[in-house]
C-alpha cells in the first residue's frame, strides 16, 4: 500500500480521530497545529535555560577512608 494511497489516507484521518495529537505538557488536543500555543512560551523558556551543573566535591562518590 502506498503512502498516499486512499485507503491509507482513510486509516490515518480515522486514527487521528480516534487519537489526536495532544500536547504532551498540558494535555490539549492540537490536530494539525505543530506546537501548543499555550505552552509554547514556556518551552522556549526552557530551551534557553542553561543546564543544572554539580560541584566538584558533589561528584564524589566513595567514601574518605579506606576501610580495612
């Protein structure tokens, strides 16, 4: 079957009716629209929003002593 073929075109309007797109932050329902314009202000907030980064000393993980 090919991509565009009609019954194909049928299946993939009949799954989208059945299961539209959603936002995957606030849930809304989108259809064809590709971002959610509700959330879409936060999501560039977070893009641009620099990385956590631990400390030296938190990187750490055995103990000071050796135990014998």
């Amino acid at each position: 079957m090919d991509y565009y073929s009609v019954p194909r075109r049928i299946l993939r309007g009949a799954r989208q009716l059945v299961y539209p797109r959603r936002c995957p932050f606030c849930d809304r329902v989108l259809g064809s629209v590709p971002i959610c314009p509700d959330c879409a202000a936060e999501l560039e907030e977070l893009r641009r929003k620099p990385g956590m980064r631990l400390d030296a000393s938190q990187h750490y993980l055995g103990s000071s002593t050796v135990p014998v």
